[in-house]
C-alpha cells in the first residue's frame, strides 16, 4: 500500500457512498439531491445502478476507484469486518485530501484501528453511528454522535445537516461508538418492555390497537411503540432495524462490559432472545421480531 503522507486539509465537500442499505441509500439520497454526492459504490451492484439511475450520480463497479471521485468518502456497512475490508480496499487512493466517515455501528477499538490506517494515509477519520431508523435516514432527522478531530466534523457538518437533527462531538475516535453503545443498551431494554406490555395487554383481551393510541400520548410513550407497536401486533416484522445487527451491537456491549468488569443484566437477557430468534430464522427480521417470543401464536 502507497499513499502520500502530509498535513489534512478536507477543503472540498464532494461526497461519495459506500453501502446503500436500509439506512445508506436513504442518507445518500439526501446527500444526492443537494448536489454533494457524485459517486456511489455497493457490494451487490444492482443496488448502486438502481441508487445511481434515481439519483443520477456514478455506480462504481470497482471500489478503489472510490477515492478519486470525492473527498468525503462515506461508509454504512453491517459490522466491525465489512469496516475494515472496505478501508483497506481505499487506502491506496487516499491522500491528506480525504475525510473518510464511518456511520456503521462497530465497536470502539474496531474505529480506533481504522483511523490509524487512514491516519498513516494522510486523511481524517470520524466515527459517527447514527441513531433514528430508518425513518430517521428518509426523514433526515438522525442523530449523530461522533468520534475524532473537532476540526473534521466542522468542515462536514453542512453534509451532516442534511440527514440530522442532532449532531454531538463526543470526544476522540471511538467515543461516537461508545455513545451508540449506551444507545443499543437502551433500545434493547425498550424493545423488551414494549414487546412484554404488548404482550400483556393482548392476554387481557384488550384492543392493543386502542391501548396503543391510548399509551402513546403519555408517560410510557415512545419512539419504537409509536414506529412499530402497531406492525408488531399484526405479525408484520419486515426491518426496519434487523434483529441480527442489534444482536452484533449487543455483542460489541456485552464485551465492552467485560473489559469494564460489570454486568448488564437486561442487555444479557435481551441478547439470549435474540440468539433464540436468530437460531429459529429471524435474524432478517426487525428488532420488533422479539414480539414473537413473547406472544407466540
Ligand atoms: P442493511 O440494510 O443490511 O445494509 C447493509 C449494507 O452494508 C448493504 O449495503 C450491504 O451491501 C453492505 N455490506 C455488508 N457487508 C459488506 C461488506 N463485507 N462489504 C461491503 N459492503 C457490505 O443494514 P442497515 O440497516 O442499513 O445498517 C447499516 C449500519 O447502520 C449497521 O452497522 C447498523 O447496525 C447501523 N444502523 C442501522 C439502523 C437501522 O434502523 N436499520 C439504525 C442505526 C444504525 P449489500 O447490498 O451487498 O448487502
């Protein structure tokens, strides 16, 4: 690997996507119409002509080609290895021109290596996971907790006002990664308190979908029983947000528990569930799937 090795200067905002699923596609698209966006790569190529022919920017067939069309190179992949496999593949194309950003959910040590490698390019790296959905992504009110150079996020944030609400400079690399983790803490234990309540209420005959009405204007009213209270009672569990990636991020806190010597009890109760969705095919499902252990027809 050869890159040029000086001081970082991320002066120009062409942007480029890497991973347009559930959650990229819709924040590149908004990348897209305000006119920062120009190139576009993803692992099934369909998925990047479709993207490339709505929104009239470049399909790359190739990712190394990446670097050379834009500055900001943007990444939302699954997990910590698809991260990594990714960056080594632009390292070579990356100059002190670069600001590589990572919205993915990995863990904090796993930021922490990427930003060195692209470090020793020259470039910037940012660790910024993002919190909202996917309703978050199309709607563009994401939050966005980020790690690295405050310098950095201040020349992409007219990027990241385009798809958030909320953006917070969390400290150095692998802080926005430890923040999403006290963030996926806390979504496992509304999913289980949602679910079981649901649950409860259709054990006593109620009509849920008044209850949910009812319940969502007051003290127990949230995000996720207002986005998937409804779905989950009528069986419907298409993502959304799939079981299987909260089970990877429950992973990631599980260990930052161990290394922190504490224990998280309902994150752990959370994470069997999920083993015992994924074990039965529901890993493709939404996070809303764990209605199924709960009231099982
Ligand atoms: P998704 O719909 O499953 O999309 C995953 C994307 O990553 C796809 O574009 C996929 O490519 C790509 N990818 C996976 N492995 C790859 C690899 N080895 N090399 C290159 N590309 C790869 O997932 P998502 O819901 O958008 O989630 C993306 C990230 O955001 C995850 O880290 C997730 O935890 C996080 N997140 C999700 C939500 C949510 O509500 N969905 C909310 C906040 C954060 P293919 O098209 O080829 O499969």
């Amino acid at each position: 690997m050869t890159c040029v090795v000086s001081k970082p200067d991320v002066s120009d905002l062409t942007a480029a996507f890497v991973g347009l699923g559930a959650m990229g596609a819709p924040m590149a698209g908004h990348w897209a119409l305000r006119g920062y966006l120009k190139a576009v790569w993803n692992r099934t190529p369909e998925r990047a002509e479709a993207f490339a022919q709505e929104h009239k920017v470049m399909a790359l067939q190739h990712l190394q080609e990446l670097p050379s069309k834009a500055k900001i190179l943007a990444l939302c992949v699954s997990r910590d290895d698809d991260v990594l496999m990714v960056l080594e593949t632009l390292l070579e194309g990356l100059t002190s021109e670069h600001l590589v950003i990572d919205f993915s959910t990995i863990s904090p040590d796993t930021s922490k290596r990427a930003a060195k490698r692209v470090r020793g390019c020259g470039a910037d790296f940012l660790d910024a996971p993002v919190t909202g959905g996917v309703e978050g992504a199309s709607n563009a009110t994401l939050a966005i907790m980020v790690g690295g150079r405050l310098e950095s996020l201040e020349k992409i944030r007219p990027l990241l006002d385009t798809i958030a609400t909320k953006i917070v400079h969390m400290g150095n690399v692998g802080r926005g990664q430890s923040a999403k983790a006290v963030n996926q803490v806390l979504c496992a234990g509304i999913n289980e308190a949602v679910t079981e309540a649901l649950a409860f209420g259709h054990h006593l005959g109620l009509d849920m979908e008044q209850v949910i009405e009812a319940i969502s204007g007051g003290a127990a009213g949230n995000w996720f029983l207002d986005k998937r209270g409804k779905s989950m009672i009528e069986g419907r569990f298409s993502p959304g947000f799939k079981l299987a990636l909260h089970l990877k991020d429950l992973e990631i806190v599980a260990a930052l528990a161990q290394d922190l010597e504490i224990t998280l009890p309902l994150t752990e109760a959370t994470r069997e569930h999920y083993v015992q969705l994924l074990q039965q095919g529901y890993g493709d499902e939404d996070i809303s799937a764990l209605y199924r252990l709960k009231r099982p027809s």
